[in-house]
C-alpha cells in the first residue's frame, strides 16, 4: 500500500463529501500502518480528525490542532478512567446529558455502552435500569459496570434485593419486572438491543419487554435504546417521545467480506475443506456461526477430526475440568483440547462465561462455534467471523441478523479490519424497520388507568374488555389487587385467564398442591406435576422421563453432575439434554408454577402456599446463592467444595448474592484462590470470578481493560 496515494484518494473522497468512504480506506491504511509497524504523521493524524475517529489520533505526533481536538473529546468514564471519544459518541453523550431520549442505531464496534459508562460518570444519576436480552450480557455488562462504579452504586443483578440509595440494576426483561413497584423513580431507563421489543425479531421475548416499557417508562426520566442495523422506527406509540439516532454508516473497524461461497457452490465437501483451511492458516481468533444444535453438532466432529490437539496446558486443563464435573464424553472435553469452544444458549452461564475469557487468553481458545447466543450482545475480540450456515435456527438468515453476526468480526484498537468469511450466499440487503406492536398477551397485566398516557384507544379497549372478563372470574376486589401487586410472571394473559377458568371449573382436581413442598418427591402428587407440564406446552421429552429427571435433580445440590447423569441414563439424559431440561425447569416450569400458585391462593385456598417448591425450581433445587453465583461466573462444583470445607455456608437461609459478595472482598483472595482442595483450573475460575466482584481500590484502571 502506498500511504502518500492512500492518504490522497482519503482526502479526494473528504473533499467530494464521502465521508462514509473515507473512513473504511482509513481504517485499512491504519491496519497496513499497524501491521508493518510504521509510526502515524501528522497528515494520518490530520486524516483521522477530518473523519471523527478522535481516539485513534497519536497523541504525540500530532499537531497542536489535532492534540486540541484529542483532549476536547476526553471524558470520565467512570472508575476515573478518563477516553476520548469518537465524534458520534460525543454527540449521543451530550444529547444524554441534555436530557433527550434517544433510539440510537449503530454497529457493532460502535462504543454504544461507552456512552452509558461516561453518561453515569457525569450525570450521576440515583437510579438507573439496565435491561439486557439474555443472562450472558448481564454479567458482561455487571463486570463493566461493578469494576467502575461499585463504590458509589449498589450494582443490582438479581431479584428480591434490598435497595440501596443509588442503586444500578442490570437484568433482563423478566427480572425486570419483578421490580415493578419497588423502585419508585428512575431517572434513566437503557434498553440494549432494543430490537428484541418487536415480535418480527423476537416473539418469546418481545410482550415481556413491552410491558417492561409500559410500566417502567411510565416512571422513568429519561430513556436511552441501543440497537444495531435499524435503519428507521415505524411510528408507534411506544416511542413516539425517543428520537431515533441512525449512526450505522459511522463504522470504526472495516469488514473485509470473503466470499468462498462461490467457488464452494453447495458441495459440502469443498465448504469443509474451506472451514478447516481458514483456521489452520489463520492464527487469528474465530467465530464459527453454525445457525442451530444440529449444525454445531456437524461441525464439532469435524474439527475433531481434522485439528491437532494443542499442548496448552491451561486447555488442557479445562479439558480436564470438563470431563471431571461435568461428562468424560462430552465432546467440548475434546474440542477444548483442539482450541475450540461451543457457545449456545443451553450450556450453564459459568461454562459460557469461562470459554468467552479462554478466546481472550492468548494461549486459549482460538475458535468458538456458535448459535445466535453469542451475537446477543456478547463482546468478543475476534478478527474473524466465518459463517458456515446461512440459518439461523430452522429459517433463513435474514439481513438483520446477518449483518449482527459479522459485526462481531473487529473491534476498536484490536483490529482495525475483521474478516467475515461467507461459506454460504448471504441473504439480500435490506432495509430494516422496526415494527412495534401491542400485544394481546399483557392485556391482563396493565392498567389502564395508570397507563393511559402510554397507550392508544384501541390498546386500552383491548385492557378494559379482559378486565372485565377477569372481574367475572375472580371479582373486581381480587383481580384489581393482584394487578397492583404485579405478581404473575407470565405473560401471556389469556394463559392467566384459562388457568383461572380451569381451577373455577375443576377445583377439586387441584387439592393437594401442598404435597409439593416435600422435600420427598415421593409425596408429590404427580396428577399436579402433569398438569403443570402440560401448561408449558413442552413436549420435547416424554412427561414421564421429565418427572424422573425432576425427582433426580432434587439432589443437585448433593451429588455432583457425573453422577446425575449415571442416574438419569434410563431416562436417555446425557448433558446436552441436562442443560435444556435444567433451563426449562428453572424458567417456564417455574413460572407457571409460581402463576398456579398465585391463582390457587385466590382460587382455592389461601391457607396453602407453594412458593417453597417454586423457588426450588427456579434455583434447580440448589442452594439460592449458589445459583446466582453461577451468573457471576462461579460454578456449583467450586461453591460445594468451598462449602464443604468450610469457607462459607452455602446452607445458611440469611445469605444473599450481595452479603456473599462482601464475604469474598473481605477474605485473603490469594490465601482463598491457593486453598490445597482446589485444583488449578478451579483457582483458574475462582480468580476470574473474584476479579468480577472486587471493589474497586483505586481508579487507575489501565486503557487496555477498557471495554469500548
């Protein structure tokens, strides 16, 4: 590349008002820049104000002009880390701190949460709500957040917390709710990927995140929606006072599209071929994106046939630990042992977490093969994304999704290019307008005279007819109670309605919903359990191996998971089918069981109460904290043998996740990490977890474990 030539087709394009272009040719000539290690001169740094990328200016060989600009831009960010910003940022910030809401489209290498960091830093707002899609996110984004401001904010990730008087509250939409009533006033409302509220994107979370909306906007001073590849907001009530920022054209890292497809044409023997070549002579990390279960499945076999094992002993060593606690023939035992990590949203968040750090490592994890999961706002510093199948699921790849999936290839001061590698045509480009809708299924959960303000005619016509309907069912005074007190997790009201309807019509068929408090699930009176069951509408497994399993999993607390599944083998479980089963009991049976009991103690017989047994599903019968500290990055094996050995009582019904937290900050960390009953994969885990959660001592966090 000549950089002279280079830096005048960049300026031709400045002078011609193709900005947009301008950058991508910068950045490239950054990365030669980097690559062959040549210095930036002042026309470089010049060029890089002239685009808005401010915080890649070199400082000390830029002119005074350029310097000017660079610390113009500085911000806090919070822990006392003070950034430049790019122009775009700077401009989203100032909005903020003005008080505007905002929808702001952007890609993925766009710093969007960098804004919401230096938005605290300045503002310093007393109460503010963050809602993530998926669990992997609140973690990453509590780590972010914990590491900066948990000397000034109680950072709040789960439910039935004691609030403090500034408090940080990340979680996604369900848990959300539970904290409908508690918090009085919010003074900034974030949603990230704010696309999920349409049902074009997402039909299973899109009512729960309206209704989020709808009742925590009504409170909320102020709000910021973060979304990629949205090129316009259909109008619609619901944001009709947010204005939509479309930064998507404002890119910070270039993607170099390859397109192998066309020499592959659909011979799965030549896209084989080409997926084991670009890792073997590629050293760069890689996002495999599989599309489903099945395609992940095709491509673990064939990386365990055609990779070498390696002989990092840290991959090793999570093979090990692998096999030891979890199945000596799971097949990511011996993928990890070849650099390669499986990313789903089955897998226990502690097993996500740890590969997510191992693609980090230098000697760790050079490739994960993937579902959607891992583009739901999960950060991750690879430079390639290949994309074996043009799926996602069982239906094709649209162009949103595609473009959110590329966008994980490059990240700002890591690589300046990212190669996305299409093994497959990719869908045609499009458009993308965000579609908000009302939906019939929250009817049963609002009301409409609070909430008239943020409704239309036709959705509060829709209120007052379930409503009335409802009144019918269980009397005005009742319903009208268990509406304020926000108490149904569900949120499909016209199953609130039918269950309601079920138990007026056969009450006696639901007498003895008391049985399932035993700690014996012999006493359980399984007729219940079925009828529980079918309410999910989870047919996947068998009823009768669901209820063994179930009856097994009362002891997983007690018996570590190899042994588990020695138990559950009759019942054809292996530990892919444990994760699902485990995930559907911790999340749709535990709710409905919640929403059955809600409705029984109105219904039938307000003496009998069955949240015990429901919160044993929702913590998979295992100690609470125990549970929550899996979110954090610290699995069960190691929190049991932390309480066999007498650390800390596991058992103790005082504990919560954040007097746990004040217990591990306040302990020797070395001493604790050291302890002769862990093995060194286990002090591996236990040092990232206890990174996460230590307070801050000082605010001179280094640039380089920044998050942008």
């Amino acid at each position: 590349m000549d950089i002279f030539e280079t830096c005048g087709k960049i300026n031709s394009l400045l002078v011609s008002d193709n900005e947009n272009e301008a950058r991508d040719v910068l950045i490239k000539l950054l990365n030669f820049l980097k690559i062959n290690e040549i210095p930036y001169d002042l026309l470089i740094n010049h060029l890089i104000r002239e685009t808005g990328l401010y915080p890649y200016l070199n400082y000390e060989q830029a002119s005074w002009q350029d310097r000017f600009v660079y610390e113009a831009f500085k911000v806090d960010v919070g822990g006392g880390n003070v950034m430049t910003l790019h122009r775009e940022q700077s401009s989203l910030l100032k909005k903020l701190i003005n008080g505007s809401n905002i929808a702001v489209s952007a890609p993925t290498s766009f710093g969007k949460s960098f804004v919401i960091d230096a938005f605290i830093a300045l503002s310093k707002p007393k109460n503010v709500v963050v809602i993530v899609p998926t669990i992997a996110l609140t973690d990453e984004t509590r780590r972010r957040i914990f590491r900066k401001f948990s000397n000034e904010y109680k950072i709040i990730t789960t439910t039935d917390v004691e609030l403090s008087n500034k408090n940080i509250f990340i979680f996604p939409q369900e848990r959300a709710i539970s904290y409908i009533g508690k918090i009085k006033d919010i003074d900034i409302l974030i949603i990230d990927e704010f696309y999920k509220i349409s049902s074009d994107f997402d039909k299973e979370r899109s009512p729960i995140l309206l209704k989020a909306l709808i009742k925590l906007g009504k409170i909320a001073k102020q709000k910021y929606f973060l979304a990629p590849n949205i090129t316009h907001i259909k109008d619609n009530i619901f944001t009709k006072d947010v204005i939509f920022e479309d930064k998507l054209n404002f890119n910070t890292v270039f993607l170099d599209r390859i397109n192998s497809y066309e020499n592959i044409n659909g011979d799965e023997i030549k896209k084989s071929d080409a997926l084991v070549s670009i890792l073997i002579n590629s050293q760069a990390k890689s996002l495999i994106y599989a599309g489903n279960f099945s395609n992940i499945e095709k491509v673990g076999n064939l990386l365990l046939e055609k990779l070498d094992t390696k002989k990092e002993f840290l991959l090793l060593n999570f093979s090990n630990w692998l096999s030891s606690n979890y199945d000596i023939n799971w097949k990511l035992s011996n993928l990890v042992k070849r650099g390669v990590g499986i990313h789903n949203g089955q897998l226990h968040r502690s097993i996500s977490q740890i590969q997510i750090k191992l693609f980090e490592e230098v000697n760790g994890l050079n490739t994960i093969i993937s579902t959607s999961s891992i583009v739901e706002g999960v950060n991750t510093s690879a430079e390639n994304v290949i994309i074996w199948k043009n799926k996602d699921g069982n239906h094709n790849l649209n162009e949103f999704t595609f473009k959110n999936i590329i966008g994980r290839s490059g990240r700002m001061f890591k690589h300046f290019v990212g190669k996305v590698y299409l093994l497959e045509k990719p869908p045609i480009e499009s458009q993308t307008q965000l579609n908000i809708t009302f939906s019939n299924s929250i009817v049963g959960d609002l009301d409409e005279e609070i909430y008239k303000d943020n409704l239309s005619k036709e959705h509060i016509d829709k209120i007052v007819s379930f409503k009335k309907e409802m009144f019918d069912l269980l009397g005005k005074e009742k319903y009208i109670k268990l509406l304020k007190q926000n108490v149904f997790q569900n949120s499909d009201s016209e199953f609130i309605k039918s269950l309601a309807t079920d138990m007026l019509k056969n009450p006696s068929f639901w007498k003895g919903l008391g049985t399932l408090n035993s700690n014996n699930p012999n006493d359980w009176k399984s007729s219940l359990l079925y009828r529980i069951w079918q309410l999910q509408k989870e047919f996947e497994v068998k009823y009768g191996d669901f209820l063994g399993f179930l009856k097994i999993l009362t002891n997983n607390w007690i018996h570590p998971i190899p042994i588990l599944l020695q138990q559950s083998e009759n019942l054809n479980v292996g530990i892919d089918r444990f994760f699902k089963l485990e995930r559907i009991i911790s999340f749709k049976f535990s709710s409905i069981a919640n929403d059955v009991n809600i409705l029984q103690k109105e219904i039938l017989d307000y003496h009998v109460d069955i949240s015990p047994f429901v919160s044993r599903l929702s913590h998979v019968f295992l100690p609470s904290v125990v549970y929550q500290l899996e979110e954090y990055g610290l699995p069960r094996m190691i929190s049991r043998k932390l309480h066999l050995h007498g650390i800390i009582n596991f058992e103790d019904e005082h504990l919560t996740i954040h007097s746990v937290i004040e217990f591990f900050n306040n302990l020797n960390k070395d001493e604790l990490i050291n302890s002769y009953f862990l093995d060194d994969f286990d002090k591996y885990i236990l040092r990232y977890f206890i990174e996460g959660i230590t307070y801050p001592e000082s605010y001179n966090t280094r640039l380089d474990i920044i998050d942008i």
